[in-house]
C-alpha cells in the first residue's frame, strides 16, 4: 500500500512538532528541576541547622541582611543586554550580562532583579535570576563566585524572560542585586 503525497506531508508535520516540542518541554522540565533542587538543598540545609542546634536568632538574621546589602556595592553587573532574541521558536525577550565579584569574600548565591519599562519609563514587568548558586543543580547556575573571578553567560547563550508583555520597550531596563548569601 503506497502513502499519498498528503499522507507524507502529514508525517513530516507531526514529526517536526514532536521534535519542537521535545526540545521547548526539555528547557522548561530543567528550570523546573533546577527550582525544585534548589528549593529543596535550602530546605535541607534549614532543616540540618535547626537539628544540630544552631539556629540563628533575629539579630543574626538582620545583621546578615545588612551584609549582603553592603556586599552589593561590591559585585560589578557589566556587558549588559536586554533584547529580543532570535530563537528557533520566534523572538523571545532576554539578558544577557556579566558579574565581577570586586570585594573579599566568596559569593554562593546572587539573586538579581530586573524591571523591565515600555516606552514611557513605567515598569511594566519583573523577573528574578540566580546566576549564582554554588552547589546548585541549575541550568547555568555557577559557583561560588570568587574574589576577582567572573560570571559570564555561556557564550551565544542568554537567560529568557518569560513573562515581559509586548508593552516592553527593547532594552528598557533596570537590574538590583536582590539576595547575596556568602562561603
């Protein structure tokens, strides 16, 4: 029995989707297990404190905080893009960005903040990163970052924004160091 020409057509169709999709459905199924991982080493790590007895008390809480915040100042965010970005599924908004750790201490975790604004400066979306998560399963996560050392994107790669809406002005952008946790 022969397969016509629209039997074949269809074929393809169904294979080239099937194949899009694997690769879309990859991608998000390793952010989801890199969230899920790192969600769960923190609770581990929480649970592990509280059962060896050394818990910290608000003070130390708050004057970690007010550490990290410091600390800020000395991580250097540089080479940034916020763009459009051309992908085998269409345009897809994105960063790009490099950090320099320029203080003396080793950096395990850097959660950043980036506001995205439309054409009249009004932020119109936000979305948080953690390029640096020392002993995290992550797509791109890396660590500890060293004093002197930096963190670049893989090259030709970026991290996508996923929830910017078409209000967004391409490169409109602030970036804020949201959490630094330390070696």
């Amino acid at each position: 029995m022969a397969i016509s020409k629209a039997h074949s057509q269809l074929i393809a169709v169904a294979v080239t989707s099937l194949i899009v999709g694997y690769f879309i459905g990859r991608e998000h199924i390793k952010y989801q297990l890199s969230s899920a991982f790192a969600s769960a080493a923190g609770n581990f790590a929480a649970a592990l404190s509280g059962a060896t007895g050394t818990s910290a008390t608000k003070t130390d809480v708050a004057a970690a905080k007010d550490n990290a915040a410091d600390y800020a100042s000395s991580l250097r965010i540089y080479d940034w893009t916020a763009k459009y970005f051309d992908t085998f599924t269409g345009r897809v908004p994105g960063i790009s960005f490099k950090v320099k750790n320029e203080g003396d201490r080793t950096v395990t975790r850097l959660k950043i903040v980036v506001y995205f604004q439309d054409a009249n400066g009004a932020n119109v979306a936000e979305e948080e990163f953690t390029p640096i998560l020392a002993g995290g399963i992550g797509l791109d996560n890396a660590g500890p970052l060293r004093p002197g050392y930096v963190w670049q994107q893989e090259p030709h790669r970026f991290l996508s924004a996923k929830r910017v809406p078409s209000e967004w002005k391409e490169g409109a952008t602030t970036v804020a160091v949201r959490e630094v946790e330390f070696e």
